[in-house]
C-alpha cells in the first residue's frame, strides 16, 4: 500500500501542544497519514529505552517509522577511517530504527570532493558492498537501505548513480528525492513523461518488485546553479516540482512508495496535499475505467 507522512515534526506539531517522538505516530495518524521519519541528521544519540518506547506508540497507532541516518555519512571519502566512520553511522541508524519497529533507513551516500566523478562513484560502490557485509552480520539484512539522490551538483547521487548503488545487492532500494532531481537538474520536472522516465529508468535496472515499494522525498525546492539551496513550501508557486504529475505517473505503473514530505515546517499538511492529489487520480483514473467498461 502506497504511505504518506512527515519527515520530523512540523509547525503545527508543537503549535498544537505535542512535544515528543511518541505522539508524532498520534498526531500522524488524525491526520489520515501513514508513515513517519524519524532524523539522526546529527548523530545517533537515543537510549534503547527511548527507541522501544517509539516502538511502542507508533505500534499502536499503525504508522509506519522510518529513519534518516546521520548527514554526514561519507562513503566517497578516499580516507579509510572516515569511511569507517560512515559504516558505523548507518549501522548504528539502522539498530536504532529496528528497536524503534522501523525498516527504512535513508542516507546521503558521498561527496565528490576534488577527485574525478566516476573515481568516486567507483570507490562508493566498492564501500556499499563492505557495507552490505556488515548489514548481514548484524542481521540487519531484512531492512530496507535506501541511498538517496541528491541536490547539489558536488554531491555523488544521481538517479543513475543511486540505480548502480542499488545493484549491489537486494537490501539496497533506491530513496528518489524528487526536489533534489529537480534542483539539480534546474527544474526539470514538469510533467508525467518527466517522472516516467526516472521511474523506468529504475525499473529496467532494477525489476518491479524491487521498484515497487521504493522509498521517496518530496518537496519543493529552491535552486541556483549548483544546485540546491533550500527546501520550501507546497505554498510556494516559482519553484517545482509539483506532485500530481508523480502521482499519475505512479499510477501508471502501479508502483506503491512510501513518501514522504520534507517540506519547510508543512511536511504533515503537504503530505495530507500529496495524498489527496494521489487519491483524486486513482479515483478519477477508476471512474474513467468503469464508464470505458460500461
């Protein structure tokens, strides 16, 4: 089943009196969303008993959790012990999230430095699968781990780099941020052959079932020529993209992401847009079908 939801806690959040991680999955949930992630953008520092209790209120609510791993997961960097640094930052995400109940971790996979490109994109490739070692052996390997394409043209993150990432083995699922495609392509997503042709370009690659339920951020994005500069509001009407022509290219090839919102203090009331724009879709998408049948 396709999910929406926040990423972190937005405005409204506290406004409305809320103040910890257990009573997003609440607050969520009113909100007719399904999913939350939850950010170690500055380092995983959470008590186990901190993490079951997450468990606990997000279990009772059905909401799924995700989680972010730390920004700074570097897998490019040619310095080996930083690089050792980025395995233990995923790793420890990931035992996080599952005493959390979670199965997604996203992370940044690396920065192209002063090198050459593809020297980078080797060397990172080379480190995702030291890191799929390490995932099996601490029985991690039935999560999901989701390298994420990036804003910025100095960032190694791609849709085609991310695919390669991806292939190196099944407990790799690609994470699409759609407004970091979008920012460092200077705005290139405008319609629903736009958005196709990243998502064939994944299911060639990658298969359908490994496409299927693929990880995904949105949000709107301002962009100079290098890319990224900050993320915004569904309110905003000169950047992009906007979602309803992913949600029709989504639909037509039956792909169920899980999605979530990052914009800038809205993410649970763009989140609630992004769903209402993928359920107007399907419904009018299903209308047309029966009255074609009729």
């Amino acid at each position: 089943m396709i999910k929406f939801g926040p990423s972190g806690n937005c405005e409204s959040f506290y406004a409305e009196g809320y103040d910890h991680t257990e009573q997003a999955a609440e607050f969520v949930k009113k909100r007719g969303l399904e999913c939350f992630e939850y950010s170690f953008g500055r380092g995983v520092r959470m008590s186990e008993a901190k993490a079951v209790s997450i468990r606990g209120a997000f279990a009772a609510s059905g909401v799924e959790i995700s989680a972010h791993a730390p920004y700074f997961v570097n897998f490019g960097n040619p310095d080996d012990e930083m690089a050792a640094k980025s395995y233990g930052y995923v790793l420890d995400t990931g035992k996080a999230l599952k005493l959390m109940g979670g199965r997604r971790c996203v992370f940044h996979p690396a920065a192209q430095g002063k090198e050459a490109r593809e020297t980078v994109v080797y060397r990172t490739v080379e480190r995702l699968k030291i890191l799929r070692d390490y995932l099996y052996l601490n029985d991690l390997q039935d999560m999901t781990f989701c390298p994420e394409t990036m804003g910025k043209s100095a960032q190694i993150g791609t849709v085609e780099e991310v695919v390669r990432f991806c292939e190196v083995d099944p407990v790799f699922t690609p994470c699409v941020d759609f407004g970091h495609v979008n920012a460092r392509e200077q705005g290139s997503l405008k319609t629903r052959a736009d958005y196709a042709r990243i998502l064939e370009r994944m299911l060639e690659r990658l298969g359908y079932e490994r496409v299927k339920h693929f990880h995904v951020h949105f949000s709107k994005i301002m962009y100079g020529a290098k890319g990224e500069i900050k993320h915004l509001t569904f309110a905003d009407t000169e950047y992009g993209p906007e979602f309803g022509p992913l949600a029709e290219a989504l639909l037509d090839y039956q792909l169920e992401p899980y999605i979530v919102s990052e914009s800038a203090g809205t993410q649970a009331e763009d989140a609630a847009e992004m769903k209402r724009l993928y359920e107007a879709a399907r419904i009018l998408r299903e209308s047309g079908a029966a009255s074609e049948r009729g």
